[in-house]
C-alpha cells in the first residue's frame, strides 16, 4: 500500500501544475511530488525499523537484567520456541495447537508469579519449610483432619512439625485450628500433642461451617500465606504460595472468621476413648 504513495502523490501534484503556464511547471511539480511521497514512505519505514529495534532492545535488556542461570534458560527457551515453530509451520495442526497451549500455560503461571503467587505439586514442601524457619512472630495454621492426620504422621509431616517446635523455641507464636468430622482417637491425640508443646490449639466441625471457610492455611507473620489446593474429591492437589497483600488479606480475613467459631482444645468436649 505504502509503495503507491510517491506515484500518488506525483499525481497530486501533477494535477495542480495543469494550472501553470507551461510544461516544466507541471513536471517540477510531479518530480516535487514523488520526491515528497518517497521522503514520507521513507520515514514511515524508519519509523517501523526503529520502533522493532527499540522493542527488540527493551527485551533484550530485560533478559540481561534476570540472574545469570535465569537469562541463559530464557535465552535457550527462546531459541527452541523458535525452533519449534519452524519445524512445525506446515504440519499438523494439533502441534501448533500442543504449542500455543504449553505456552499458555508458562504465560498463566509467569502472570501469577508476578502478582505474589506460586503454585506447586503437593510434594513441593520447600517453601513450607523455608517460611516457617523465618517466621519472626506468628504461625497462624488450619488443619483439615481427614486429609492432613495421617500427613502429620508422616516424614515429611514430621520434619514440619520440628519446624514448628524450632519456632516455638524461638518465641514465635504458634496457632492452630483443628477442623474435624469427628473426634476421633487419633485427632484427638495429634490435638493433645501440639497442645502439650506450646502450640495454641482450637477445634472447629466441619458441620459448623460454610464451605467457603472450608480451609487449610499457614498465615506466617501475618503476611505470607500458604494455602492448600484440594480436589473435587478432597484430596490435596497442589500448595498455593501467596505473598500478594490483597491475596494475604483475603485468605487472613477467611482465617479470622473461622476462628470465631473455634473453641480451644481444654474447652472442647472430647469424648471419654479419647
């Protein structure tokens, strides 16, 4: 499109030299015009150069800005990205589509990294452990007792635990509320024994709430939240990492209003088994 414009502009002028008292007015006039239409097709074409440049450069910056190990993973992902798309151009369709839609996903994750929130497997406990070692305050923690007994029992349910017990040595404030079906025997004896270790230990049925309070979360310091991703069929699917204020304030508030209606552990009404 942009190519007709010196001829059009020639025209143009052209046109308005057919008023003049001669031939060479009319032709200064057409050359004046092509000349105007290649100057303007020119800069337009700097224009669209430059503006690439100056974004491929932003990019480019942005990359060498990241951590070493970073940059050179962003670099080869690039690179393959690139790779893929070129050998896949002209073949089937479903390839393009198996691209774009790992793509989408990365973009989806990277969106929510940004915005304070990590999301990983279930059997990813690093940053559990590693915020319960800087806890300087509080630990503020619900515990879904029939997904989360026989996990407290468990090696990695234990190494948590000790966790716990180092903050508590340290003066951190611990707390932690039981929501339960039932009082059963080993619910009861998991109470007993946080209770007995300082642990600040309430009790909540799960008949007493709505779902939406239906929680199992670690508030550390008020500000950092650790929350657990359940199944349609109630088991736990993936950890939820929040350090986004609004997301912080949001999951605490829910924390607060189930605390309300928890009662402590030497008030509870335990049955006599247990």
């Amino acid at each position: 499109m942009w190519i007709l414009l010196p001829v059009l502009g020639g025209a143009v002028f052209g046109l308005a030299g057919v008023a003049l008292p001669d031939y060479q007015g009319e032709l200064a006039l057409c050359v004046m015009g092509l000349v105007l239409g290649a100057q303007i097709e020119l800069a337009r074409r700097f224009d669209r150069n430059q503006e690439r440049h100056d974004s491929a450069g932003r990019l480019i910056g942005a990359v060498e800005e990241l951590p070493a190990g970073v940059s050179s993973k962003v670099r080869e992902n690039v690179r393959l990205i690139a790779a893929a798309s070129r050998r896949h151009r002209d073949e089937a369709a479903y390839l393009r589509r198996a691209l774009d839609e790992r793509l989408s996903d990365q973009q989806h994750w990277l969106h929510q990294l940004n915005s304070g929130v990590i999301e990983v497997d279930s059997d990813d406990t690093a940053l559990l452990y590693e915020w319960t070692a800087q806890a300087r305050r509080s630990i503020r923690t619900t515990l879904v007792t029939y997904s989360d007994v026989h996990w407290w029992r468990s090696r990695t349910g234990r190494t948590f635990w000790q966790a716990n017990l180092d903050a508590l040595r340290r003066g951190v404030t611990v707390e932690r509320t039981f929501v339960y079906e039932h009082l059963t025997p080993p619910v009861v004896g998991l109470m007993r024994e946080h209770h007995e270790a300082g642990v600040r230990v309430y009790g909540v049925a799960i008949a007493d709430l709505r779902p939406d309070l239906l929680i199992d979360l670690c508030v550390f310091d008020e500000a950092r939240v650790h929350e657990v991703v359940f199944s349609s069929g109630g088991n736990a699917m993936a950890y939820r990492y929040s350090h986004d204020r609004e997301r912080a304030a949001l999951l605490i508030g829910k924390l607060d209003r189930l605390g309300g209606l928890a009662i402590p552990f030497t008030e509870l009404s335990l049955p006599e088994a247990a």
